[in-house]
C-alpha cells in the first residue's frame, strides 16, 4: 500500500484526485495538504511514499516547496502538478529535481501510470517534442540561476564549490541548449522557456 500527500489548494481537484485513486488504485492510502505550512506538518506526520505539489501553491509555489521537501525529506519522491502543459514547465520541473511532472490535463490512467512508474523509483515524463525547451542538468539549472542573478564567474565557482574552468564548461554548454550567444541572450531565453523567472 503506497501513502501518497496531494498538495493542491483546489477543493474540487482534490475531491476529483481522490476519485480517481479510488477508482484505479484503491490500494492507494491518500492523504492532502492546501499549502506549505500544512504539507510539511503531514510529511513529518505520515511520511509519505510520495509527494504530488502544486505548482501554484498559495504560500509558497510548488518549485519552492519542492526543495524545502528535499531537505524535509530527502527519500521522499516529489512529483510536480499543473493546469499548464507546456514544454517549460516541464523542462523547469526536472531541472528542480521533480521524478516526474503531471498535467491536470492528463487522463486519469495516464497520471496514474506515471505515478506508479514514480513508486517504482524511476522517473516519470512525458517526452519532449521537437523545439521544446531544452533539459538541463542540475548543475546546468544552478549555473543558470546564478547568471540570472548577475553573479559572475569567480563568484559561481565559490559558491558551487567547483572549478572556474568547470563553470565556464557549464556555460558554453548552456548557451549551446539555448541558443545564445551572450550572458543576456541566455537569460532572455531561458525567461522564454520558463527556465527562469
């Protein structure tokens, strides 16, 4: 029996959520949070086989939460949820460290199947089309942010804990994922895919 912690502020998609669960995995032992604050008291609580958040949580997004709950709960798999579909969320989810990504959008076997590839300790998304946005390790998404942030390349290294030359790798590679030419022309597009905000 998997514990799954929906975290999701809308009343009726949890109702419709638990409906599904009842319905395709009745195993399933379900439980819910509306925010932040509460989602953490019921980790700490239930201890969940997974959590599924929001992305459009009303205290804190789902991209915030996300890693509070990687420190909270470091086994723990995440699976990040919306209403939007599109490539950059998707690419910004696994680049946070998500297992997977749903969409509201999805049919109810799909998401279910998804969910359990993600019990199962695999990841769980769905693949990209062509022009998508495009996917960034880890290392890539925290290099990226710190540009975002105006911070140069000695200040990257210090706070990565890496070489410079390193930084600058991570760098020429994102700026070859982006297509830019330039600091600002990388930032401009990663805002362009959501990568950023």
């Amino acid at each position: 029996m998997a514990v799954i912690l929906l975290i999701d502020d809308h009343p009726l998609y949890r109702e419709g959520f638990a409906h599904m669960v009842r319905s395709l995995r009745p195993a399933w032992r379900l439980s819910f949070a509306e925010a932040a604050s509460q989602a953490l008291a019921e980790i700490d609580l239930l201890q969940p086989d997974l959590a599924i958040l929001d992305i459009g949580l009303p205290e804190i997004d789902g991209f915030a939460l996300l890693a509070a709950l990687a420190v909270r709960a470091p086994a723990m798999p995440q699976v990040l949820l919306s209403g939007r579909n599109d490539a950059a969320v998707r690419v910004r989810a696994r680049a946070s460290g998500a297992r997977g990504f749903i969409a509201k959008t999805m049919l109810p076997e799909t998401m279910v199947q998804m969910l359990d590839t993600v019990l199962s300790g695999e990841t769980a998304f769905e693949s990209a089309a062509p022009g998508d946005a495009p996917h960034l390790t880890r290392r890539q998404a925290e290099v990226l942010s710190l540009l975002a942030e105006g911070h140069g390349n000695k200040e990257m290294r210090y706070r990565l804990g890496i070489g410079e030359r390193t930084v600058r790798l991570h760098l020429t590679e994102l700026f070859q994922q982006l297509g830019a030419h330039s600091r600002t022309q990388a930032i401009l597009r990663a805002r362009e895919f959501g990568l950023i905000e």
